[in-house]
C-alpha cells in the first residue's frame, strides 16, 4: 500500500487552495493556481494577493479580509482577478483566519464560466427587452451597442445591414472615431462585406502575412484597427448584415473567446433588427401613402390638431390648400393607371418643393392632396404658396418620355377665419376646391360653396309607403 500522506493530494484538487499572511502576502498556492490565475506558484509566492485583484473589487475584499481576520469564517464571497493573459478571473472563495500560524487559509473555486454564462443569458434577455421597448432602429442600436460593450470591449461598434432591394450594404450604425459615419456605403471587398457575404465569422488581426494587414496605407487614409472581428446577422430569410467591433490597441485584443461570444448574441440582435423593421414596415403602410410616401389623411388630421392647439396657444394661424387635379382622369383612359401614377408621384414631389421642411403635404387618396401650413401671423402665406403650386405645375411633367400639362385647383382654409376645428377647416377648404372647378380650374379660391343641404328626417309617427 503507498503511503497516503506522501501522495501531493493537494495538487490534484482543481480549486486553488492559498496560504497568505496578515498583508496578504502569499506563502504557498497549489498546483491550479497556474490554471485558474495563469501564474505558476513560483512566480507568486512573496508577492500580495491583492496585486492581481481587479480594482473595481478592492474595497470589497478588503472588507471581507478585515471581517476574516476578525474570526468569521468566509463561505461564499465572490470577486475578480486579472490573470496574466489580462482576461479576468471570477472567484468564488472560502476562507478563514488560522491564529495559530497567524495566517489565512483560502480556497479559490473558479466561477468564470458560470459568469460568462449568466452574463450571456442576461444580454440575450436584454436585448429581447430593447428589441421591445426600442422607438426606432437607432435607439435599438443604441442599446444593443451597450449591451454588447458589457461583454466584450466595444469601444468602436458598428451594424452594417444590407439592403434588400439593391443589396446594398452600409453602415446603420457606427461608432467609431477614426472611421466614416453611420449611412455610408461599404464598397468593394471589405472584412464586412466578406461576413456578410460567406455568412461566416471573420477574425482579423496584426499579423504581417495576413493580406488584409499587410498592405500599406494610401496618404491621408484612416488608420487601420489593430483587430477587427465581425460576425453575420443570421435569420430564416437569410444573412441581413453583421456586427463589428474594431480595436486600434493591443490592449484591447479580440480573440476567438471574443468572437464566440459575439455570435452567441448575434441570432438574438438579428432577430429584434428584423422585428424593428417589420415594426417601422408596418407603421410606414399605417402612416404613409404607398404609392407617393406623403403622410395619408390619418396623419394629416393628427398634425392638424396639434397645429391647432399651437396656435390657439399663440394666437397665429393655421392654413390648409386643398389641390385637386384638373382633368386627371383623361390620364388614365388615355395613357393607363401605370402613368397616372407615375404622375401623382412626380405630382407629390413637386408640392414638396413648394413648401418648408416644416410643413406637411398629404395624399387623400386619387388625386386630392392638401398641404398644411402654419402661418404664424401672415394670412398672404397661404395665397403666397397656392401661387408658388400654380407657377411649379406651368412647367409638363414628363412621365417617361411623355410630356404631359397638368393643371391644379386649389382651395384654401383658415384658422380662424374659417373654422375652429381640423374638420371644418379641411371641408371648407375641400368646397373652395370645387368653386374653382366650377370656373375652369387652375387657380386659387378661398370662398367655399356652400354645404350641400342635409335631408330632412321623417316626421315622428309617419311611414314611407312600402
């Protein structure tokens, strides 16, 4: 029989067990300090413990060593170390104060990937949170663009998507203070076009024979990253776009741990992007005329109220121009539905340029459009704009080769002068419409036809023969 007591039982635990003094000065750590820490024992033994702590989590410790010296016995108080690899350590530790060597026993029992885990599991969580609560793709961005930075270094972060109908890829959001902004175009065969192209993970780093590395930069260009991992969006439709992170540090190396974290968040991140599109998709159909992208009568009247509320609160103006065009429907007998609208399209452009960024041009439905104006205290701005529209549609539109005229009728509406309320305001302007076409179209009237008469209900207690 061997002789247990000479057997290195110790050395064949996998916690790390550590004898340090009062100051925490290290006296003798077991065999998987190395592969918990990455120091081998001879390379720590003399040196303080607290050396390789993460500041974040000194003050802590330092309070749980006190509570330990005073004769708790220490069961399960977690912190972080920084190994030698500089990746960081969880601990999970038990420890207790040995009076008669007068120093303190401890066990390192190594909880990282448990961590990892856990750390992984609430991104996941939270980005299914933000995916949820997100306004617009770019606050989605945003807090995707923090959840991430909680795993991994991401300092310079960007989402390039691709384009459905050109397939072409940009930048939707990017972070980066040596590189383009967010919007611009990825040309040409770039690490981020190969991700998204192959569907693959790409990890680049500064290694001379790396042919992505070892080209020198053209004069005045951005520099290079030191490191640039980029990962695809992967959904059921496909590969949508990537995730990039890029480090200009050796500090701040990625590596395949990196890279295998991001991929783990990227179906989750691929999955609240595509459901923020379908989000904005939909609103778009709820919000916007398919046909000209103008704001459709629902949004119309929801500006026009607010408008109003504004200028009940100033005292100014609200005006509305309703625009009909004249004779449209000979457009499509005679040229077909596919050029009339062709020409309401270039029609809703034209109305745009005629008006502020500020105002709203809106779409009916056929070819009714109404332009809302705040006026401010200029009652002449609406007749000024109706006569800007008069002036723009003297110029043919050409629709394909085809040049065709087209003349517009417009009625105007005021607030106050015509009415309190959005639905009285857009009536009387809809029945100063009609007045110009009763007079030959392609001009401006203010003054409504009067409303058609309402029937009169039957008298009570009468029957209209069957």
């Amino acid at each position: 029989m061997h002789d247990i007591s000479s057997l290195k039982l110790i050395d064949l635990l996998l916690d790390a067990v550590c004898v340090v003094e009062a100051d925490s000065r290290i006296v003798f750590v077991s065999a998987a300090f190395e592969r918990i820490f990455g120091y081998a024992p001879q390379e720590v033994v003399g040196r303080r413990i607290l050396e390789f702590l993460h500041p974040d989590d000194l003050p802590e410790t330092q309070s749980q060593v006190a509570s330990i010296m005073a004769g708790d016995l220490q069961l399960q108080f977690e912190n972080r170390y920084v190994r030698k690899d500089g990746r960081i350590a969880h601990i999970l530790w038990t420890a207790r104060w040995l009076p008669d060597q007068q120093v303190r026993l401890a066990v390192a029992h190594d909880i990282t990937e448990r961590k990892q885990h856990e750390r992984r599991q609430a991104a996941l969580y939270a980005i299914s949170e933000a995916a949820q609560a997100a306004q617009s793709l770019e606050s989605l961005f945003e807090r995707i663009h923090a959840i991430i930075g909680e795993l991994v270094v991401a300092s310079n972060f960007s989402v390039v998507l691709r384009d459905p109908a050109s397939a072409a890829l940009r930048h939707a959001y990017r972070v980066n203070t040596h590189a383009a902004a967010p919007g611009t175009l990825l040309a040409g065969d770039t690490p981020g076009a190969r991700v998204v192209r192959t569907g693959t993970a790409l990890l680049l780093t500064p290694d001379p024979a790396d042919d992505w590395y070892a080209p020198a930069l053209p004069d005045g260009a951005p520099p290079r990253p030191r490191y640039w991992l980029g990962v695809p969006l992967c959904t059921e439709s496909g590969v949508i776009g990537a995730l990039v992170l890029e480090s200009y540090r050796d500090e701040d190396a990625y590596t395949p741990t990196d890279q295998e974290l991001l991929q783990f968040v990227s179906t989750q991140v691929a999955t609240a992007i595509e459901r923020r599109q379908m989000h904005e998709r939909l609103q778009q159909m709820a919000q916007f005329d398919a046909l000209t992208r103008l704001p459709n009568r629902m949004v119309l009247m929801d500006r026009l109220q607010i408008a109003l509320a504004r200028a009940r609160r100033d005292a100014t103006l609200v005006s509305l121009l309703f625009v009909d065009l004249d004779d449209f429907k000979r457009v499509n007998d005679r040229l077909g539905h596919a050029m009339g609208d062709l020409l309401l399209q270039r029609v809703a452009g034209r109305l745009q340029g005629c008006v502020r960024a500020s105002d709203t041009v809106a779409r009916l439905g056929g070819d009714e459009f109404v332009v809302l104006l705040e006026s401010g205290r200029h009652k002449e701005h609406a007749h000024g704009v109706a006569q800007k529209i008069l002036a723009a549609f003297t110029h043919p539109f050409d629709l394909e080769g085809q040049v065709l005229h087209m003349r517009p009728s417009i009625g105007t509406a005021l607030y106050p002068d015509h009415g309190s309320d959005a639905a009285t305001l857009l009536d009387h302007a809809d029945r100063s419409m009609y007045r110009c076409k009763q007079e030959g179209g392609n001009q401006v009237r203010s003054d409504a036809l009067p409303p058609a008469p309402t029937q009169a209900s039957e008298p009570e207690g009468t029957r209209l023969p069957v």
